[in-house]
C-alpha cells in the first residue's frame, strides 16, 4: 500500500493520467472564462468536502492562471450560508494539508 502512495505521489500511475485525460476539454466546454472555471471549481471541492489532494491539483492550475488567497476567502465567504461554517473550516484544513503534501512532491522538470 504505501509503494503505490509513493507511486502516486509522484505521478507514476496510470489513474492520474487518466484524471488529466477527464479534465483536458472542460474549461473550454464549460463557456466560462478561465477565472470563474477556477472559482466554481473551488467551490465545488469545498461544498463536497474534498480531500487534500483534490485542492492540490485544483489550486496549483487556480494559482498558475492567477487565483490569489484572497480569491479562496472570497469564494469560502459567499457559499459558507449555503454549505455551512463547518465545511469552510474543513476545506481550510484540507487547503493546509494539501500545501504539506505539495511541499513533499519533488518539482518535475
């Protein structure tokens, strides 16, 4: 169990190349610009209580196209009446859990 972590975490397993595949065409098809994709889909993560490594992949491209820290707060504050506080500090402690497990993960390339 633990070799096939370390093989994930590095990005040695077939399952997170088809993951990609999943994700290639959905800003273009979504009709959204690039900056309110990111946002629904941080929403998203956060209404569905995702785990660490779902933010970990979700923020990276979020920070690559430009999202900032005060673009999450801003999405945590206009759902937390919909989802509610707990989930907002679940998805803080999964957004900190997830930067620990980015700082793990050697840079490729």
């Amino acid at each position: 169990m633990e070799q096939r972590l370390d093989a994930v975490a590095h990005g040695d397993m077939p399952m997170l190349e088809e993951l990609a595949q999943m994700h290639l065409d959905t800003l273009p098809n979504s009709g959204l610009d690039e900056r309110t994709y990111h946002l629904v889909r941080l929403a998203a993560l956060i209404a569905m209580d995702s785990a660490p490594a779902s933010y970990l992949a979700n923020l990276k491209v979020a920070r690559d196209a430009g999202l900032t820290a005060e673009d999450a707060q801003s999405v945590c504050v206009a759902i937390a009446p919909i989802v509610g506080s707990a989930r907002i500090v679940s998805a803080t402690g999964n957004v900190l859990r997830a930067l620990g497990l980015g700082e793990m993960i050697p840079e490729q390339g």
